[in-house]
C-alpha cells in the first residue's frame, strides 16, 4: 500500500536480524505536532493526514493485520509539507486479527484503547489510536492526561477527557 513503509528483505548474521526497508527521509508526525512550525494544523491538513492514515490501516485490517501501535511517532513523510506521502511504520506489535489472543498490554499508553489495557485487541483498537491523534492534531493535546501511567489508562477506561479543548476549536464565520 503507498502509505505503508515498503519491506525488501530479511538477512541474519552471527548477531543480529536485519529487517531492509524503505527509506523514508522525513519527519515523523510526533515531531511535527510538538515543533512550533507545525502546531496549528488546518482542517485540510488534518483530512489529509486522516485520510492517508485511515486509507493505511483499512488496508491492514482486510488483511486481517492488527497495527497495535498507532501513534504520531510511526507515522512519517517521505516528502517533507506533503502529507499524502504519510508512511505508516514500525509493525513490531502488529499481529494477525485471529492469532492467539495474548493477556498483556502492549502498545503506547497515551494512544491506548480502552481494551488493550487489559490485554486484548481488534480492529477497533487500531481506529481507537487514529481517534486520538485527530483529537491532539485538532487540539494539540493529549485527550487523556494524568500523573502517571495508571491515572491514564484510568481515564482511557472511563472515557474521560478535556471536552472544552474541542470547544475551543469551533470555526469562526
């Protein structure tokens, strides 16, 4: 798919796998929403990093793959300002969606869904991920916050977050 980092080969030596991909010379989202240049995205940015997103991992889930590690720093431009060059990266955790299911938690906390806290996972979870980075692209924060990693999966599990940042965001006539 031309929005997920192209895979060439597998080689080992005595020490170590090597996994060979594609190179991808630009930023990775995560940078951009917390470099200054890039905090206040348009809506027409937003659709287009959205919709390369979604486009990925809808590909992913009719091949029956899980990502379970969707966040801002595994999505990256292969062209620098040009956002339908996203590269969805980093399948380190994916899985396929009837594997067996495992009982712990993997994935990045903040990007979370409320299931995979308690060790499962679906499609579902995936677009969970996607839903929060639309909320911090729109926003710039993180939807659920706390002061250490229980209060977050907390507040993931109750649904709780800051409505008034959405508030804030309304547009103008």
């Amino acid at each position: 798919h031309p929005n997920i980092v192209k895979y060439f080969e597998t080689y080992e030596d005595d020490l170590f796998l090597h996994i060979v991909m594609e190179h991808i010379p630009g930023d990775n989202l995560f940078k951009m929403i917390t470099n200054k240049v890039y905090v206040n995205f348009t809506e027409r940015d937003i659709y287009e990093i959205m919709t390369c997103l979604l486009k990925s991992v809808l590909f992913l889930h009719h091949n029956n793959i899980v990502h379970r590690d969707i966040k801002p720093d595994n999505i990256l431009f292969s062209l620098p300002g040009k956002y339908s060059s996203l590269k969805l990266i980093d399948f380190g955790l994916s899985i396929p969606r009837n594997a067996k299911r495992e009982r712990y938690r993997v994935g990045t906390p903040y990007y979370m869904a409320p299931e995979m806290i308690k060790g499962k996972y679906c499609y579902e979870s995936d677009m969970w991920s996607i839903g929060v980075i639309m909320y911090v692209l729109v926003t710039g924060h993180q939807p659920f916050r706390g002061k250490d990693q229980e209060k977050v999966f907390e507040r993931i599990s109750e649904g709780k977050y800051d409505v008034k940042l959405l508030n804030k965001q309304e547009c103008s006539p």
